[in-house]
C-alpha cells in the first residue's frame, strides 16, 4: 500500500534489521524500541486492522510472536517478562497502519509504558 512504512519495509525500500522472514510475516527490530529486543511481527501483505488479515495469516503471525519471545527468553537480552501488544486502529493507540505485534522484553523498573512491572 503507497505511503506505509511497513510495506515499504518488505519491500526493501526502507531500512530494517529482520530477525525472521517467510512467505506470510516478517520480523525485525524495532526502529523506537521501548527496550532492548523490542521486535515487531507484521503480515508480508498490507492488512490495516487484524480484521483484514485471513484467520491462517492471523494465526501464522502469533505462532511466529510466539518464536520471537521464546528467542528473546534466551538471548543475551535477558528479560524478565514480554509484554505482546497489537492496537488494532487510532482509537486503540494504533500509529502505523498495517497490522503488527510488538514483542517488547521487559525488566523491573524499566519505565517503558503499560507499568505492571513498576508498581
């Protein structure tokens, strides 16, 4: 889709750091990352809200998020936690409009947002 920066992303026409590929999702780092090993889990095709992606594509990308935290757990990252996040369109917080799941590693007092961990 013209002007998104995701799919500018799978299309090699914006810089990423890709920790995993295939033929449905991709995975990379992400560019503002809340903490170390924040990655992002997005369909390969242009889906706005998680509506618009097949139930396959949908259940591919979470069985990929579910790799890409498993991998967090036992790199060097060293988390105490994961916190998954998908806001799905503007009035839940969704900036970039292409489908994604955040997969943010999160430590005890780390200040990122969503404070469970602060209190």
């Amino acid at each position: 889709m013209e002007g998104c920066v995701f799919c500018a992303i799978v299309a090699g026409g914006e810089p990423a750091s890709f920790v995993y590929q295939d033929d449905q999702v991709v995975a990379f780092m992400g560019h503002r990352p809340v903490t170390r090993g924040h990655t992002l889990v997005i369909p390969r095709g242009h889906a706005t809200h998680l509506a618009d992606m097949d139930e396959e594509t949908g259940a591919h990308l979470f069985r990929i998020t579910m790799r890409v935290a498993a991998a967090i757990r036992h790199s060097g990252v060293r988390a105490d936690g994961i916190r998954l996040s998908l806001s799905d369109g503007r009035a839940a917080g969704q900036a970039v409009m292409h489908a994604h799941m955040h997969v943010i590693p999160r430590y005890p007092g780390d200040g990122a947002w969503g404070g469970a961990m602060e209190g």
